[in-house]
C-alpha cells in the first residue's frame, strides 16, 4: 500500500511539473508576440516626416535596394506598421511622394514620372484601420490638407512649378472630398496661394488666400 501510494504521490508531481511547464511556455510565447506587435513607433534607424500626437509617418531606405525608399505609418498606441509605397529615382522611372497628417486619417500623393508619361495619384488613407481612397485629379497637385474627419482639401490643376512636367489641363482649383466621396469646389483661379491653405483643428472649417484675400467656407 506504501508503494502504492508512493507511485501516485509521483504521478501528481509528474503531472502538476507539466501543467506548469505549459503554462510557463505559453506565457513566454504571449509575451514574445506582445513584443513584437510593441515595436516602436518610429522603428529605430527610421526618420519621421511627419507627427502629431497619435501617429507618425516615416521613411526607411532598404541597404539591399539602393535607390529605394520605403515609407510606413504608424499609431504611437496601436499596433502594427501601415506600408505607404516607396520613391525611386531610377533611370526610366522617378517617384517622390509627400504627406499631411491628421491622425488617425493621412493624406498621400504619389507623383510618377516615365518615358511613358507621368501621373498624380492622391490617397486619403485610415492609419488605424488599413482602410484607404483614391482620389481622382486630371492634374498637377501642388497643395493639400486633411481633416481629422478623413476629408481632403486639395489645390490642383494649373502649372505647378515644382512638377513641370505634368502639363496643366484646367484652371487652378480648390476642391473638398468628404471622407465619403462628397466634392464640393471652394475657388477657382490663380490667386490661391498654396502656402495658405488650412483647416480647422475639428476639420469643419478650411482657410486660403486668393490675391491677398482671407477665404474661408465651412466643410460639409
């Protein structure tokens, strides 16, 4: 009866080493992938070009690729890195991008130039949740701002003597996309200054010079 009792004395010891074993092995695993999912924001090595309060956007220049930029974004208290798109200053294809932030909503313009043409493509992107939009324009953006509503107010068309090379198709105009594809033309013409455009910190009112003039109009 001793033995007996022995033997399954060891079997609990067996059993409760196990059990505790598991539990030790899968904390370690929760708290390897907490790690990870934690990465900063910025990473290291990254340089931010741009930041508010809650998000970052950021460039990293692969060492593998030279030539190569990739940008990212990120929520300072959320989780996981957004990929933007990257520039190139290849021989047959040059890309360059530029950015407004109002977390969690960013606005992103690719300019492309080719032997094949060139093209603008504006992007109102949810750092948050992955979501994004394009926007259609037929010409040369040379200003813009984003509400912390998701809208975009954008000044194309026009010479923009930044991106020569796309040639003007219309007047210069100053139009608002709603974060639900709602557009509404503010101005028209070249006396909008570029450098003045702004919005309201709740995204409801937006501000612009045209010939020295204060404009303002409210944002649906």
């Amino acid at each position: 009866m001793r033995h007996h009792h022995l033997t399954r004395r060891r079997l609990t010891i067996i059993v409760l080493s196990l059990v505790v074993a598991a539990i030790t092995v899968t904390t370690s695993t929760t708290a390897a992938h907490a790690a990870k999912r934690a990465r900063p924001c910025p990473p290291a090595g990254a340089r931010v070009l741009a930041s508010d309060v809650d998000a970052r956007v950021y460039r990293i220049r692969p060492k593998k690729l030279p030539g190569i930029t990739d940008f990212y974004a990120c929520m300072t208290r959320g989780r996981g890195h957004r990929y933007l798109g990257y520039e190139t200053d290849g021989l047959s294809t040059f890309v360059y991008r530029t950015f407004r932030l109002a977390s969690p909503y960013l606005a992103d313009v690719q300019y492309t130039y080719s032997t094949a043409g060139s093209h603008v493509t504006p992007t109102i992107r949810n750092i948050r949740t992955g979501t994004k939009v394009k926007v259609d324009v037929a010409d040369a953006v040379y200003g813009l701002e984003i509400t912390r509503r998701g809208g975009l107010l954008i000044l194309w068309g026009g010479q923009n003597p930044r991106d020569p090379l796309i040639s003007p198709k219309a007047p210069p105009q100053l139009l608002y996309r709603s974060r639900l594809g709602q557009r509404l033309v503010l101005d028209t013409g070249d006396g909008i200054d570029r450098s003045s455009l702004a919005v309201s910190r709740d995204g409801t009112r937006a501000y612009w010079l045209k010939d020295g003039i204060a404009a303002t109009a409210v944002l649906p």
